[in-house]
C-alpha cells in the first residue's frame, strides 16, 4: 500500500554546511573586531571628547599609559597608585629604560595621559610634574574621538 | 572479489555533532568579549622639564598664555588669552576664531608652528575644559581635511591645591 511505504522513509538529512558556513563567518568576524589592547583600558575613565583626536599614524616607540579615574585614583602599571606612589614607579620605569644603554631612550618614551573629564586638572598637571622629573618629555593626552564640535557650547 | 567490495562501502557518516559543539562554544566566547568602544585620539604635547628658562633664548612669537579660572566645582567660569576675555555661550569658538585669526595675520606658512600657547588652568577645573582649549587653539577641520594652528602647547607647573 502507499500509504503505509510512505512512512519507512530514511531519517532526514539535514544539509548541515550553510549553517557550518555561517557560523565561521560569524567567528570570524569576532575574532578580529576582539580588540586585545584594550586591556589597558581602565573601565572608570570617561575621556574628554574632541573632534580633532586622531589616532596616532605610527605606533609609540615606548608607550606608558597612566590613567586618572574619574574620582582621581591613578592607575599606573598594575594597579591604582597615589601621586608618591606614581613618582616611584616613574623613577623605577626612567631606571630600567637608562639601564638599556644605547638600546633605549628615555627620549622616545610618550607618556600617554588618559584621564576622566572631570578629573582636576591641577592633578593631571601634578602627574605630568611628576613626569617631568622622571626626566620623561614627550605627553600625548589621549581624547575620544567625537563627531559634533566640542567647541559649541558654554 | 572482496577488494571491491570494500570500494562500494557506505559514505563515511563525519560526526557532526562535536565540531558543532566547540564551534558554538567559540562563537558565544567571541560574542561576550566583544565590546564596541569609540576610537581614541590624541594630542601630542613636548614638554621638556627646562621649559621654565625658555626665556633665555627669546623667539620671535611671545608665548600666549592661555588663563582658564574655576570656581569650586570646577566649572570654567572666565577663559583670556592674554588680555582678551572670552565669554558667553560660544565662548571656545571665538577663541579658536581670535587664534585663527592671529596665526594667518602673523604671515606666512610656517609662523604657526612657532606660535607657543602656556596653559594656566585653575586646580580645581574639569580636565575636560582642558581638552576643549585644546582643541580650539590647536587646530580645526575643514572639508575632511585637518588644518594645524598651535602646535606646540605646554602647562604651567601645577599650582598649590
């Protein structure tokens, strides 16, 4: 009977590579929209924005980031640090670069500044003191990039 | 004859199954890593810790300083350079109009680069207020393209909280 032949059919079989296809797309993509420098990116810093930041066309030689959160805690190296702690990381940092020799500068080191928008600025310019008597020079302070003007506005 | 026998054998069945299981398993991984953040920029300051005797060998442009007061809050509350105040609602476009003016009257290509800018902020004032002075002396986009005005700028040492 037809019937009854119609329901012995062989199980299904599904078309398993679009799917697979996609999915590799998808990892894909994932993969290489992950941003791995982000890990030095400290979560309590809202940067200041400015239509005029553009990212660097060369790599820093010698980058240090220090960060000031929003609160005023400085996050240098591994961990949140206060301005007399600063001061020593620096002068350790300064140390080891001069105990490269002829290999490294400390006149190629930039210094990134990353700070929250509301962050005194007396203690942004306490940190570059600091800097500066690490013997350090070269400051980039970083800003997010916005598209409308930030000049418009009280 | 046996040989093709063996020939005729069923397709081979590939095991789908864990393949599919790690593949979604990266796949998820990916998707909670992923965070979207905005690109950053920044602006490149020289500030080498003898700035303070830069007097002693005299440039042909004067440095303007750049005073920005706060109150307690940390809001700006006057913005000068040099003798000319700036106030109102647009009070950062007409300072980067009076820098644009007074770098293209100093002359030709080249003047601006020399063209020295001290900023002396109050302690208490937001960073961001900094950032915004910044932008206005330093430059300004027009047309997709970037044109430079003040290159070099530099801070007052920090002032007694």
């Amino acid at each position: 009977m037809r019937v009854t032949s119609g329901k012995r059919l062989d199980p299904i079989e599904l078309d398993m590579t679009p799917m697979i296809d996609m999915t590799f797309q998808l990892i894909a993509f994932f993969m290489v929209a992950l941003n791995f420098s982000e890990a030095d990116i400290d979560q309590r810093v809202n940067l200041p924005g400015s239509e005029l930041a553009k990212p660097p066309d060369v790599a820093y030689q010698e980058p240090i980031t220090i960060q000031i959160a929003k609160d005023g805690v400085i996050v240098f190296g591994m961990g949140d640090v206060n301005l007399a702690g600063l001061k020593t990381g620096l002068l350790r940092e300064a140390q080891m670069i001069r105990s490269f020799g002829d290999k490294k500068n400390i006149k190629d080191v930039t210094v990134i500044i990353r700070a929250d928008q509301t962050v005194r600025t007396g203690l942004v310019q306490e940190v570059i003191k600091a800097c500066q008597d690490a013997e350090f020079e070269n400051f980039a302070l970083r800003s997010k990039q916005s598209e409308d003007s930030v000049l418009v506005g009280g | 004859m046996k040989l093709r026998h063996h020939s005729r054998a069923d397709k081979i069945d590939l095991q789908m199954t864990p393949m599919i299981d790690i593949v979604f398993q990266l796949l998820i991984f990916f998707i909670f890593t992923l965070k979207i953040v905005s690109p950053e920029g920044d602006f490149n300051i020289k500030m080498p810790v003898a700035a303070a005797n830069v007097s002693a060998a005299p440039t042909e442009t004067p440095t303007l300083r750049l005073r920005l007061q706060a109150n307690d809050e940390g809001q700006l509350t006057a913005l000068k350079l040099g003798d000319t105040v700036f106030s109102g609602e647009n009070r950062f476009r007409d300072l980067h109009l009076a820098i644009r003016d007074l770098v293209s009257d100093a002359g030709g290509p080249g003047s601006a680069s020399d063209q020295e800018v001290e900023i002396d902020a109050d302690y208490d004032l937001h960073y961001g207020n900094v950032i915004r002075a910044i932008t206005a002396i330093s430059g300004y986009i027009e047309g997709g393209q970037r044109h430079s005005l003040v290159e070099k700028v530099r801070f007052t040492p920090p002032k007694a909280e």
